[in-house]
C-alpha cells in the first residue's frame, strides 16, 4: 500500500536564464516489519512458524510513513565563462510505526514509536568555465530538526519506559574548488571548504508502572 509521486516544471525566459521546480511526495501505509522469530516462545507454548512471511506479532498493523519534498533551481549564464546558480530546498516526513522487537502476542518489547523531521536548505554556486582555469565556488546552509518518541512496553515486569527527544540543526558551508591547465596533458588543482555546524539535543526518559505511559502521544 505504497502511493509515490513526482511533478516537476521548467521555465526559460530568456536563453540565459533557466527555472525548475519539482516537488515529491510519498504515502506509505504497509504493514509494519514484523519480524519472523527463528526460535520458539520461552515458555514453549507458541513453536516457530512455518512460512517465514509469518509473524505472531500482537501490536497491530496501523503504519504510516508519509515524506514530501520541494526544491527550486535557478541558473543565469552571465557570460561564456560564468554561471550563476542557486538551489532551495525543503523536505519534511513523519511516521507512526509500531514495533514489535519479540514478535510474540504478548506485549513483551513492543514499541508504538512516531517520528517527525524537516529541513530547509539553500545553495548559491559560482562556476567558472574558462580556457583553461575551471571550478565552482559557493556557500551552503542548512536548518534542520527532528524529533520523536515511543513508549517500550514491558509487560513481564508490568513497565513501560518512555523515551522521547528532539534535536535542531544548523550548518552553514563556503567552499571552492578550481583547476587550472597548465598544458594539455597537466593540471593543478586546489579546494577547500569551510563548515560550521551547531546541533542541540533534548532527551527525556520516564519509568512507568503498568502498560503504556501518560506521556506518549501518536498523534504528534
């Protein structure tokens, strides 16, 4: 139960400047991975199943795995020798998926999860194609975050552990790399980049009695 799709436009004004924007999205409802147990269940009351699609997994099939993305190139041609571009981006995606890690009909290691992320990123590049001195330079930024939670489910010790956390992201890049001919048959080349990079994390952890805690909610 996989739908997925991509629509994407061009636009050229003039002979020297060029547009593209695409766009993609994809909607997964299968079920989830349940796994195969290869041995049986340690009281010895369920043996392992025949066929290896099978599963004795208890905690549903409710799955849903949902990403999308937009991004925008531009391109001007100033001369022969220089092009000017610029590439902007945005993805985001976000799953509901249950786990079950035992695969058996108790709720022993069973994970009801989510998970979300997005990130924007954007790109300015200068290439230079010349008689004999070629290369690209250019700056790079990004921002980014994601976050999710899932509740671990232990019913033999009559716990649940909840485990949540969510991290941001910047990057910020300048870059160049650029090769000059010296004859027809030798060349030197030369490049570097610089990054910075700044990430942040909260996690929380929580004990509970019983199955399932107060604090994870699916529908974030």
């Amino acid at each position: 139960d996989v739908l997925a799709y991509r629509v994407s436009a061009e636009w050229a004004p003039t002979d020297s400047l060029f547009f593209r924007f695409a766009y993609d999205k994809s909607e997964d409802d299968s079920n989830a991975k349940h796994g195969h147990r290869l041995i049986p269940s340690g009281d010895g009351t369920l043996p392992v199943t025949d066929n290896v699609y099978d599963t004795r997994a208890g905690i549903g099939d409710d799955n849903s795995v949902e990403t999308e993305g937009y991004s925008l190139t531009g391109e001007w041609d100033v001369n022969n020798e220089i092009t000017l571009k610029s590439i902007t981006a945005y993805r985001e995606g976000a799953t509901v998926t249950p786990i079950d890690f035992d695969a058996l009909p108790g709720q022993d290691f069973d994970v009801p999860a989510y998970y979300n992320d997005d990130q924007f990123s954007q790109e300015f590049q200068m290439l230079y194609n010349g008689v004999r001195l070629s290369g690209v330079a250019g700056i790079y930024y990004l921002d980014g975050s994601a976050d999710g939670a899932f509740d671990l489910l232990l019913s033999a010790l009559g716990l649940t552990v909840y485990q949540a956390g969510k991290q941001d992201k910047e990057n910020f890049s300048v870059y160049g790399d650029f090769t000059y001919d010296v004859t027809d048959q030798w060349s030197v080349s030369l490049g570097g980049r610089f990054t910075k990079d700044e990430t942040t994390a909260d996690v929380t952890r929580e004990l509970w009695l019983g199955m399932g805690s107060g604090s994870f909610d699916p529908t974030n």
